[in-house]
C-alpha cells in the first residue's frame, strides 16, 4: 500500500491507500469518484484520462504509442494527460497526485 492523491472532478482532493503493484487506475476505478475504465485497461477507451501534477511527469513510464495516439484524440488532453491503465501504480509512487479528467 501507498498513498496516492486523487483530485475528483469537483476539485477535491482526496488521499487514498493505493495498492502497489496494481495499474493505478485499477486503484481509481474503486472509488466512487474514480474513473469508469470501461476497457479494462486494455488502451482503448481513455475513460481512465487522469492529469498528473507536473512534478510526478518525469517520474512515470513513458508513454507507448498507442497511449499517446488514443490521448491525442481527446477534447481534455493537456499538458501532464496519461490513461491511468498505463501507469504501474509502484512503491516509488508513493504520494503520486493526479486529477480525474472529466468526461468526454
Ligand atoms: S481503461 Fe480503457 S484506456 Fe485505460
């Protein structure tokens, strides 16, 4: 377990025991303001669009083409955009911040 900070789509933050070695949206999609992540993660569906705080982005695994082409896509990308299903929510994670994206 470590803690991952999530700010849900009306701006709150919330701090949240995450369980390592799961994606991280496979820690988001448990909670009631978390992300839907229709797809199962399979890359397909960017329903787990979070935005990650600007000092965590270097910190991640970098992104796959297929992520970044899916992301492209949406109305909401911007600067810090990942698919949650992508990110290995390790123990070096721990105190990861991100925003829920809102729907498209
Ligand atoms: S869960 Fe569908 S793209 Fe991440």
């Amino acid at each position: 377990m470590a803690l991952l900070r999530v700010v849900d789509r009306d701006g709150v933050e919330h701090e949240v025991e995450g369980r390592t070695g799961l994606k991280v949206m496979e820690n988001l999609r448990e909670l009631d303001y978390g992300v839907a992540a229709i797809c199962g993660g399979m890359c397909s569906c960017a329903t787990c669009h979070v935005y990650v705080d600007p000092e965590w982005k270097s910190r991640l695994p970098a992104m796959m083409s297929d992520e970044r082409e899916l992301l492209a896509e949406l109305s909401h990308y911007q600067e810090g955009s990942r698919l949650s299903c992508q990110i290995e929510f390790t123990p070096e994670l721990a105190g990861l911040r991100v925003r829920i994206a809102p729907d498209e």
